[in-house]
C-alpha cells in the first residue's frame, strides 16, 4: 500500500491520539496503557524496543513513561507506513516506514519488537519473518492483535456495515434537498426536494434507535448543514456536507483495513501458527479482557 493510498495518513496527519481510542476516553486509555506497563513489569525486554505501526506514538509514550517510572532507560523507536504527526517530538517515530523491510542502521539488531493493533494491518506473512530476522538471539516479540470476538472489532464492524448507507443518504438525499433549500431562499421546496426529505426522514426513523447510528454523528451533521441552508448561509452548508462525507469516506477506507486486518490475523491457533512459521519460539497466545469492556483482542508473545 503506497502513502497516497493508506487511509490512515489522514487519520494520523490530523492528530489523533491513537487508533480505536481517543483523548476523551479515559476508561480505555488507562486499560490499554496498564496492559503495556503489565507486560514490561513481566518481561525484561531487551533493548532497542520496536514499536511496529506506531501511529503517532502512543505506545512508545507509554513506554517512556513506564521506563521513567521505574528509573529504567528504553531505547524505544517506533515505525508506521503512514504519514504521520505525533506532537511529542522528543520520541523516535518514523512514517512512511514499513515493518515488513525497515531495518536499524550498521546491521544493529532490534532486542523487542512491540504492536499494538498493528502487525496485522502489514502483510503478516513478509512481516514476521523479516522481524524475526531483525531480533538479536534472546530478543522476543509483545503485540496486542485484533480478534472476531473484540468489542472492539464488533463495534467498529457495525459501524463499518452502515457506513454505505450514511454515504449514499448524503449524496442522494441530502445534497439535493440542502442545494434545493438554498436555491429556494425561503420559498416552497420543489417536488423532487421535498421527496428527498420525506426519504431523510424515513432514513433516520429507521435508526433512531440505533447506537450505532448515533455514534455517526448523522443526525447532528444534517442539522447543522440544512440549518445553514435555510440561513440562505451556502458556504457553511457545502463546507459541513464536504467534510462529513470526506470524514466518513476516510473512516469507512479506515475500517475496510480493520476488516482485512481481523481476518489475516485468524483465531489464536492461526495466529500461533504464522509466528511459528516465521521462525519464532515459546509462542504464547491469550485473549485479553478488561473487565469494564471485555474482550479487546489477542495478545502474542514470542522469543526469537
């Protein structure tokens, strides 16, 4: 997948914080980086430490942290294919950097390789192999991998499903009525106009019970375009359509990737079964679950 066409260049160039977690969930930033402090506190990981798809650093941030805490010195790099934006620049990051072929300068080896919702979004079968030849003897691989089963993954699938929908409601419904409501300027709505906003209304009455449809957005959104346009205020109303079509596009080319993520990285036994293949040894799989929100994935250890 080449820079121009990885859905997540956008994502991460607009400053998101991490992938399927936000700055305003508190809850699961603090589950996800107490599971990284857990598996540094139960391993010795030998240095430098790997951060394969890093998005904008979270885990790297993470790390340091824990290094700090416990008065510990990581030497923590992390790679992405995409472009991307962290806002601590103190952090070794490097976009546009595949795991599948990065390697350290001089033949240096790596001594931990980390991911978190990651490995699985690169081709599994050159990756593994190539970062088990990257591993210095004694070194091991931590990743955090999505799974069927996630609340995560189920959740992000709904919304994935329904998004074709949203899509083809804005391009057939709402454009035509907003674009009709300006021309109009106060005056009765033609009939084609008013069709598109019975069938509006009969979109939303369809999933007005959803919460999955409300986590869209779509119904806010709407308003606020077709409001603008009543206001006879054209700019604003083209303005909020272009970029809330624009961001559900690039969600929607953002989850196809989670979706073909999932299914590479397989069940626990063909998620054992690539790393073994690779090379690796001592592989353990284990489905991790928080209390508060279940089932977040698979987590994979493995020693070179």
């Amino acid at each position: 997948m080449s820079n121009k066409q990885n859905p997540w260049s956008v994502f991460w160039q607009k400053g998101a914080f991490a992938s399927f977690l936000d700055e305003k969930s508190t809850l699961q930033n603090y589950q996800m980086r107490k599971f990284w402090f857990e598996r540094m506190e139960e391993t010795e990981a030998k240095q430098p430490i790997l951060d394969v798809a890093t998005g904008n650093g979270i885990v790297v941030q993470w790390l340091t942290e824990f290094a700090e805490k416990k008065g510990k010195k990581f030497d923590l790099i992390g790679v992405d294919a995409a472009v991307i934006k962290p806002s601590n620049d103190k952090l070794k990051l490097h976009g546009e950097t595949e795991y599948e072929s990065f390697t350290l300068p001089s033949n240096k080896k790596v001594g931990t390789v980390v991911s978190h919702y990651g490995l699985e979004y690169g081709d599994m079968a050159t990756g593994l192999p190539h970062l088990h030849k990257q591993i210095k003897r004694g070194g091991g691989l931590i990743a955090l991998v999505h799974s069927e089963d996630s609340v995560i993954v189920q959740t992000s699938r709904k919304v994935y499903e329904l998004l074709p929908s949203l899509i083809k409601q804005l391009n057939k419904s709402v454009e035509p009525l907003f674009e009709a409501i300006l021309k109009a300027a106060g005056k009765h709505l033609p009939r084609n106009a008013q069709l598109a906003q019975q069938k509006l209304n009969q979109f939303a009455n369809k999933y007005r019970n959803d919460p999955t449809f409300h986590r869209t957005n779509f119904v806010p959104a709407v308003r606020h375009i077709l409001q603008a346009a009543e206001q006879g205020k054209a700019a604003e109303a083209k303005h909020v359509f272009n970029d809330y079509l624009g961001n559900l596009t690039d969600h929607k080319a953002r989850l196809a990737t989670m979706v073909r993520a999932v299914e590479q990285a397989g069940d626990g036994q063909q998620l054992k079964q690539q790393f073994e293949t690779a090379g690796f040894k001592n592989i353990r799989v284990q489905t991790v679950q928080f209390p508060e929100t279940g089932i977040v994935g698979q987590c994979v250890q493995a020693d070179k």
